[in-house]
C-alpha cells in the first residue's frame, strides 16, 4: 500500500488517509488510474501465440483487478467502492499484464519523432485516401482482406496523429513541456543527484522525446491523462467505441483475424467507414479545444 495516489490528471496527489475520506466517485478515479500506471490489457503489448493457449505474459501477470485492487486498498476504501471499479475493469478484460519498462528505443523512429508540421492535416489525407480505397470496387474473394487492410491502417493514422500532435505541442511550448515533466508518473519516479540536475536539466528535451517514442499511442488509458494534465486537452467522455476498434485491430494484426476463441473476424463496409468517421470526429475534437482562446 502507498501512502500518496496521483490524481486522475496527474496534478497532485492524495494521501492514503484523505483518500479514505472523499467521496465514492472520487476514489474510484484515484484506484482507476493507479491501476493503469501498473497494468494494462495484454492486447497493447503482449505477444500471442494460439498454441500455446493465448497471450505470453511477457511483462508480468497474468494479474486480476480484483486481486490486485483489494490488496492495494482494502484498508482504504470500503470493499463495495473496490468491487464497482473490478467490475468495471473486468468488463474490458479479465487477465491484465505488467508494464512494462523500455530501455531500448528505436533510433530510426526517434530521428521521425516530432518532424510532421501538420499532423491533423496528415491524418485527413490519411482518411480520404483510405474512404477511397474503401470505395473501390475488388473482386468478392479479396473485399476482406481490403476491408482489414483499411481497418488497420485507420487505427495506425489515428497512432501517428497523436503522437505527433503531442509531440509537436511540448517540443514548441515551454510551458507545455514543463507542465508535462512535472505531471508524468514515470518522471516523478526518477531520482538522481544534486551534481546532475545541470546535466538533466540540459538534457530534458532528448529525455522527452526518447520517453513519447517508447509510447504505445493506441493506448487511450495512457495517452488521455497526458493530453489533459500538459496540453489542458480533455478526450471525449465516451471513447468506448475507438478503444473496442483498437482491440479488434489487435486480432486483425495477431491473430490473422480470429478472435481469441478462434473465431473468425468478419468486417462490413459500414463498420470500416464508422472506424474513419470515428477517427476525423476525434481528431477534430482535439483540434477544436487547442483552438480555443485561454482565459
């Protein structure tokens, strides 16, 4: 058990014993997101291998919310608070993985990191030349492989949109970027001596942006936090819709396109144009408040 929990936004944090004392809503957030700072759904991360029964728990686990969640806070919040968030949790997946810890980043990705000068402008390229493609007549025997082609290539814009509009938003805002270091869980785990705090301090750009090029920016869980606590960016309240995309992108990818029961994934034409129009209205969301004025 911890004596201090970071808020939802990262901003501040909470005691043990104040946690106790709010408010059934509030506690929840707080056990939401120290949640997902320490696990996450297998499908972001973990490989999977049919034969031998499903994911490899590469990084740790598999654990279960319940268990994990009760041990952490039953001397905090009362059992039925911990039980509604478990219920909610298990809704999304049932065995949950690790996270887990890079030390190595793809030196190739990182030279790319922060070089599109437009990335929602990117992304509506993107969608227009996948809505034609999704418009163009193909032979019966190949309409699912286009179909899967198309779902997944959606989901990678929609990665590449985020990654490089938050990138560009702290790279060229000071205060963004500091707001950002400050906030991060991950950052505030670091701990290194008073000799080094000129050379860390010189470094802190670099340190940043080898941090967000080891991101998985399909994982809204993550990403939605970050977006609000340096950029004052709040998601949607519902994004139910993209993440359920995201998982079955996971299956299309891994699993040659059967669910974990083995199944076979078939996809509508009408389900892949609702993934795209799902992807331009979010991006402009975000688009819309970085445009509003601050008062």
């Amino acid at each position: 058990m911890k004596s201090e929990y970071d808020y939802p936004e990262y901003t501040h944090t909470i005691s043990a014993v104040h946690l106790s004392k709010e408010d059934r809503t509030l506690q929840i957030d707080v056990m939401r997101t120290w949640f997902f700072q320490n696990y996450q759904n297998p499908v972001e991360e973990c490989p999977y291998v049919s034969k031998e029964g499903g994911y490899i728990f590469i990084w740790g686990g598999p654990y279960y919310a319940g268990e994990e969640l009760h041990a952490e806070f039953d001397e905090i919040v009362p059992e039925e608070v911990v039980d509604e968030l478990v219920e909610e949790l298990e809704e999304q997946c049932y065995e949950w993985s690790g996270i887990p810890d890079h030390n190595d980043f793809d030196e190739y990705f990182l030279d790319a990191v922060g070089s599109a000068t437009n990335p929602f402008a990117d992304l509506c390229l993107s969608i227009k030349r996948l809505e034609e493609l999704l418009g163009t007549q193909f032979p019966i025997h190949l309409s699912q492989v286009i179909l899967q082609m198309i779902f997944v290539s959606a989901i990678t814009a929609l990665e590449a949109y985020l990654s490089e509009f938050f990138i560009n938003e702290v790279s060229e805002d000071e205060a963004k970027l500091r707001a950002f270091v400050e906030n991060n869980p991950d950052f505030k785990r670091e701990r290194f001596s008073l000799s080094d705090i000129f050379k860390r301090s010189d470094a802190i750009k670099e340190t940043v942006r080898k941090y967000l090029s080891k991101l998985i920016w399909h994982n809204l869980q993550k990403i939605k936090p970050m977006f609000s606590s340096a950029l004052q960016i709040e998601f949607p309240d519902s994004l139910k819709q993209l993440i359920l995309a995201i998982h079955l992108r996971h299956d299309l990818v891994h699993r040659s396109a059967k669910t974990k029961e083995g199944e076979t994934i078939i996809l509508n034409q009408s389900q892949v144009a609702e993934l795209l129009n799902n992807i331009r209205s979010f991006a402009e969301h975000i688009e819309n408040v970085k445009a509003k004025p601050d008062f």
